[in-house]
C-alpha cells in the first residue's frame, strides 16, 4: 500500500494563460512566470494498491470516478510510466486509486494542484518503488514538479511545500521561512462553470494580456524581495494588484470570464475601505477570497461579514511544508 498526502497551493502571482502546447510534454506550461504558498491544513489524501492483473480502478471521494476523471488519471498513469521506460519497463502494473480531500468541494481551494501532486507521487511510487521516489523528492523535487504539472499546472507548485516559484517546465523551492496564513472566506460552494483550463485559454484574447507579460517580472521580482524581508504591506500591495489584475484579464477575455461574485466584490470592497490593516487579499479562479496574513485575522472578518449582513465559512490555513509519502 502507498499513501501519499499533499496540500493545495494559493497562488500570489497567478498562472494564467498557457504557452500553446501540441506535445503532452510541454502541457500545461504557463505563459508567465508564478509564484505560491503551499497550504498545511487543507490535503489531499491517495491511498494507491498495485496488482498484476486486472484494470485501473479509480474512486474519488468514495466513488467511482466520472468518465472524465478516470481517463484524466489513465492519461497520468501512462505519461509516468512512459517518463521511467528504460529504468523500469514493466510500469505500474493495474491500479486501484483513492483520493479524498479533507476540505469542502469548490471552496477556492485549488484541489487540482494537491490531487495531481499527490496522485503524481503515488504513480511514481509504484513504477519506481517508495525508496526511490522518495530519494527523487529529496534529490530531484524538479521531476516529481514536472510530472505533477503535467496533470494540472498549479500541481508542480505543491511538491516542496514553504513557497515555490514556476518557470518552464517546472517549479522550484524559494529560500523564504516565513510562516504566513492563510484564511480562506469561503462565500459560496457552487462549482464554476468556466473550468480554469478554459478561462487560460480566453485569457490569451484580453486586449490586456501583452502588457500584464510586460510587467510581470518586476512584479514577481518584487514580490520575492517582499518576502524575504518579510514586508507584509508590500507583499500586499502586490498580492491584491496581481489577484485584481488577473480577474480584470478574465473579464476582458473574448467570451469574458467572470469569477468574482457580487458578494466577492462586496468584500473587497470593505477590506480596501479599511483605515488600516495588518492582512491583504488574493483570489483564484473564483468568488472566495484567500486573506493572507501574519496573525489570525478570523475574528475581525466574522465582524466585517456581519456587518455586510453576508454569510461564510471560513477555512484557517497557514504555510506548509509539503507532501508526504508511506
Ligand atoms: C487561477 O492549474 O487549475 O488557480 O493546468 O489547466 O489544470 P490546469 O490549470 P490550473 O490553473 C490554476 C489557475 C489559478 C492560478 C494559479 O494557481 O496560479
């Protein structure tokens, strides 16, 4: 039996719009480069058995995965076995997955990332053996990110776990040891009906998209000098311009994607109106809000929440230190 556990990332400059691919190699390469924190309470949970016979067997949550879910992973099982041909030509072997994650469905949490980091580790456990992929982790974290990535993109930002910054092919660990948290406002549960994979492709028609490349780097550059020196009013500054730019990419796209809802932007607005504050925002492809911080800041937003009259739930989480394999 292996069992691998890894959590989901939140981007601080975002993934958005892909490098055109027609080799499943160079899938899911984002156009810019990005930049995360890895996430500890929230995970994503794969318990994977090999056998000699027999077929794949995937379950999601419990149940059996959806056609498009199983061919996803069938898909996976085959790149990683393909990646480690020459060293083990006899590849996995037939599968039975199970993954679960231990937070709520479509709130914000990007399950993609943590699913496919952990899904990736597994899959190479049983191609390679626990011992050698576990030497990969240690050694070669590159692979297993590259692998990840190409089941989901954000997923090659969550095999190191503190903060990671992907480029190309892959992502790579940042030497930054500040232990920010993270608290998600989770405003609704409803599953978006612009999949992130199509609003990357819309995102390459906003009329916005060369100048957002043009001034990416010196955003991402300062947002690595924030972090270093732990500024959090700069890191801020930059979180909330980046998060409100990639929404206003969204928007200008060709169909228009929106994710924010009005309740999201309610929200915004009230922490922009703040006097002062010691927390700042960012939002992935979605209406909830990820609130980044030094200290908890769950009680002064229940006031803020109530005083909008909105209702939500809200997710404590805080820097990780990435997934794990038994
Ligand atoms: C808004 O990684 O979900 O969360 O590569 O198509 O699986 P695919 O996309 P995905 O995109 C994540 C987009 C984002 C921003 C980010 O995580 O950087």
């Amino acid at each position: 039996m292996i069992s691998v556990c890894a959590s989901p990332n939140i981007a601080f400059i975002k993934y958005w719009g892909k490098v055109f691919s027609n080799s499943d190699h160079t899938r899911n390469i984002g156009v810019n480069a990005s930049l995360s924190m890895t996430l500890n309470n929230a995970k994503t949970f794969v318990d994977l058995e090999a056998s000699t016979t027999g077929a794949h067997q995937i379950w999601i949550e419990g149940t059996i995965a959806s056609a498009t879910d199983n061919q996803k992973i069938i898909d996976h099982i085959a790149r990683i076995e393909d990646h480690f041909k020459n060293s083990h030509p006899q590849g996995a072997g037939f599968l039975h997955i199970r993954s679960r994650n231990n937070f709520p469905h479509s709130a914000g949490i990007a399950s993609s990332a943590s699913a496919f980091c952990a899904l990736t580790i597994a899959i190479c456990a049983a191609v390679i053996g626990k011992e050698q992929t576990q030497t990969l982790l240690d050694t070669q974290p590159e692979v297993i990110s590259m692998l990840a990535r190409r089941g989901s993109g954000s997923a090659a930002r969550s095999v190191c776990g503190g903060y990671m910054l992907w480029q190309g092919w892959h992502a790579i660990k940042i030497a930054v040891d500040w232990p920010l948290r993270d608290t998600i406002v989770i405003l609704s549960k409803s599953s978006k009906t612009i999949s992130s994979s199509e609003g990357h492709a819309r995102a390459l028609t906003s009329r916005h998209f060369a100048e957002r490349l043009n001034h990416l780097p010196e955003r991402t550059t300062a947002l690595q000098r924030a972090l270093k020196s732990r500024n959090l009013h700069e890191l801020g500054a930059l979180l909330e311009a980046e998060a409100l730019e990639m929404h206003m990419i969204a928007e200008t796209s060709v169909p228009p994607v929106h994710y924010l809802s009005p309740d999201s932007r309610k929200v915004i607005g009230a922490i922009q109106a703040l006097p002062q504050r010691n927390f700042y925002f960012t939002v992935d492809a979605g209406p909830n809000l990820h609130i980044i911080s030094e200290s908890s800041v769950t009680q002064t937003l229940q006031t803020l929440l109530k005083d909008l009259q909105l209702e939500a739930e809200i997710w404590e989480d805080g820097l990780g230190t990435g997934p794990t394999l038994e």
